[in-house]
C-alpha cells in the first residue's frame, strides 16, 4: 500500500512508509474543475450537490468498494491542495528532465 495509511479491506497489510520511513507516497486524488472566474453562487451550489452525492449510501458503498476514502472540501481547501501538489510534483518533474513533445 503506498498511501499514508492502510487500506481497510487489507488491515494487515503495512503502506510501504512504514517499511521505509523517509518514503513520502503521492495521493490520489479526484477534484472537479471549472473554469477560471466562475461566480461563486455556482461553485457553491455545485460544491453542495457534490457533497451531497457523496453521501448517497450508493456512493459511499461503490466507494468503499474501491478501497478508497472520499473527503469532501471546500473550492478553497481544493485550491490550496492543488497548489501544493503542483509545487511538489513540479519541482519533480523538473528535475527528472521529462518534457512534452
């Protein structure tokens, strides 16, 4: 398992940074997006239905099926988690020398 935590379906199972302790996984992540300078009534709206689907007992079965953890945010929260995401993989994918063609 190479996310902070173990998954539920394999308790016994140790994420590789308990193995190795200077690992730092990546996290998966799903987020909507919209485009730049949409009104903030919509993002709202939009952000509460999300949330709101989330916690459809369809939903959360099907997700926890996937064995994955569904975390609910705010358009800030998720702005400031993408930010964060594209400084730490920009500075890794700089340095790895991969380029676009």
């Amino acid at each position: 398992m190479t996310g902070p935590k173990r998954t539920p379906s394999l308790p016994d199972v140790p994420t590789v940074g308990e193995s190795l302790p200077n690992y730092q996984s990546g996290t998966s992540f799903w987020v909507l997006v919209t485009r730049a300078g949409a009104p903030a009534a919509v993002m709202k709206q939009l952000n509460a239905s999300v949330l709101k689907a989330m916690q459809a007992p369809e939903v959360r079965e099907r997700v926890a099926q996937m064995d994955l953890v569904a975390i609910g945010s705010t358009p800030a929260q998720c702005d400031a988690f993408l930010r964060e995401q594209i400084a730490v993989w920009g500075r890794i994918v700089k340095a790895s020398g991969a380029r676009v063609d």
